[in-house]
C-alpha cells in the first residue's frame, strides 16, 4: 500500500474500531511504519472522525514532517516498533473490557489471561502487564520497552492494550481478540474454569507460530 492508501486505511479502521465501541472521545491511537518513519493517529484527534490528509507524518527520527502534531503516545509506539523489527503497526485502545481487566489487582504480570481459547493463544499470545505510569510519559515508553522484545502484545495498568502487528490489519485482529479475550475472563470470573492445557497451548504455538 502507498502512503494515501495506508492514510485512508487507518481512517477506515479507526472508524470501524470507533462504530463498534471499542473506541470513545479521543482515546487510542494508530500507526503505521513507513520505509522512512511512521503515519501517526493527531493527539487528542477521535479514531472515528480522522481525516486521513492531517493524520502525523513523522521521519525516521519521530519528527513531524506534516500534518497536525502526532499522539502523546509515539514515544511508546517507536519504542516498539524499535523493539520488534518485523512490526509494521501498532493500536492502543482504551476498550472497555480490557481497561477492566488492567484494573484488577491480582492478575499474573507475566500472562495476564488464563489460557481459555484458542484464538487468544495464536493472535494475543503471552499478555504482559505493564505497570502504571501516566499516559504520554516517557516512562511509559520505557516500561514498554522493557516487555516489546518478548510480548507484541501488552495491557498498560489502569490504562488499556497495546498491540503489534506485522500489518495494520493484524494488529488490529489482534488487538480485538484481546477485547474479546478480556470480555470472556469477565464473563468467566466466578465460574469454574475448563483451562486449555500446558500440551494444548503448546501445540497451538507449534501449528500456529509467531
Ligand atoms: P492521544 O490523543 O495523544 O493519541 O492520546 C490518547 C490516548 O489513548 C492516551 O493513552
């Protein structure tokens, strides 16, 4: 896809992930990278309403190039498309279901959902936790940092997901099974669980790798 195309493919998706609920007001963000920087959603900017001609265009370094002034979160997305040199998107919700799951105290840090179904092992994998820092620090990014190189899939505390993909497009697959996944933990909470087994996950890793 050339620049326009992946433009209008983010408004397409922001809206969509808008419609549906799993973005409100001006919460999440969207990237792409480019051979030479990244597309970056505008801060404070609706994932509903993106104009794609004023979506930030950053260089390689994380300036903006054009358009209007980029999310207080591209710290955060360039720490790790940085971290994962095969990600070619990343999506940051604040989707009701997995904010919930990031406020509970006494998930797993390491593997923050039981292993319940089989799409929440192969699309989300290992969910890490990242601890709290307020949004837009660069401490947040740091955090982040630490975890990218083995998760491309992380839940900030008391905050929301963040997901890589290799393609916007399976970043956002990803980033909605999460909400799915965290939706049905919800569900689940109380209930005697029927886990997947150690064997069942790893024989989803073997058949369905990365
Ligand atoms: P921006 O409006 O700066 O992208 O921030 C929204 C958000 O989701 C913060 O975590």
């Amino acid at each position: 896809m050339n620049e326009d195309a992946l433009r209008e493919h983010i408004a397409l998706i922001g809206k969509s992930l808008y419609d549906r609920g799993l973005a409100h007001g001006s919460a999440g963000n969207i990237s792409v990278r480019l051979a030479d920087g990244w597309l970056m959603t505008p801060t404070n900017s609706c994932l509903g309403r993106l104009d794609p001609a004023r979506i930030s265009r950053l260089d390689a370094g994380g300036k903006l190039l054009s358009g209007d002034p980029p999310s207080k979160e591209t710290f955060l997305h360039i720490a790790m498309y940085q971290e994962r040199a095969a990600a070619g998107a990343v999506v940051h919700l604040h989707s009701a279901h997995a904010v919930a799951v990031s406020c509970i105290a006494d998930v797993d840090p390491g593997d923050v959902f039981p292993p319940i179904t089989a799409y929440a092992i192969m699309q989300v994998g290992k969910l890490a936790l990242v601890p709290y820092f307020p949004p837009g620090d660069q401490t947040l990014a740091d955090a982040v940092r630490k975890l990218a190189r083995r998760h491309h899939a992380v839940l900030l505390a008391n905050h929301g997901p963040v997901v890589a993909g290799a393609t916007l497009e399976a970043a956002v697959n990803a980033i909605e099974e999460l909400e799915q996944t965290a939706k049905l933990v919800l569900l689940l909470r109380g209930q005697p669980v029927r886990a997947l087994t150690a064997e069942q996950v790893a024989e989803l890793n073997r058949r369905f790798p990365g």
